[in-house]
C-alpha cells in the first residue's frame, strides 16, 4: 500500500509526483526528486507495481486531491 500523505508533506515531492504522472520523470528521476527518505521508499514501492499501474495510481491520487489541473499539461490525460 502507498503512503500517499508522505507526498504531501512538502510541496516539491507533490510537483514531482505531478511531473511524474504526466510522464515528464521516470522512476529514477522521481526518486532524485523526492527529499524525505520515507518518499524515497514509497517511489521504490510504486516501481515495483510498474509504470502503468503506478502512473494510474499518481493520476488518481492527485485528482482526489484537488490537482485536477495536472490534465492540463498531460498529452495523454485527455487534455
């Protein structure tokens, strides 16, 4: 299970799991990005469930809560 909250706790992690699920980082790069070592685990968690499933889940949670407006800079959300 994500721990979702841990993103949430500082503005650059939120941005970076933003960036991430409109395909701007991969994996390694997301983990660069996040400072708190709890984040760093959580990223190792989402690439073990592979992109797909983990792009599917950062798009969810940043829709949950309130950063709709991620689809506006995603070629592939629909946008």
């Amino acid at each position: 299970m994500i721990n979702w909250d841990i993103f949430q706790e500082n503005s650059s992690s939120s941005e970076a799991i933003l960036l991430f699920a409109v395909g701007t980082l991969s994996f390694p790069e997301l983990r660069k990005q996040m400072w708190d070592r709890r984040a760093k685990v959580e990223v190792s968690k989402l690439q073990r469930l592979g992109r797909k499933k983990a792009l599917s889940m950062a798009r969810n949670w940043l829709s949950r809560n309130g950063y709709g407006e991620y689809k506006d800079h995603c070629p592939q959300c629909g946008a």
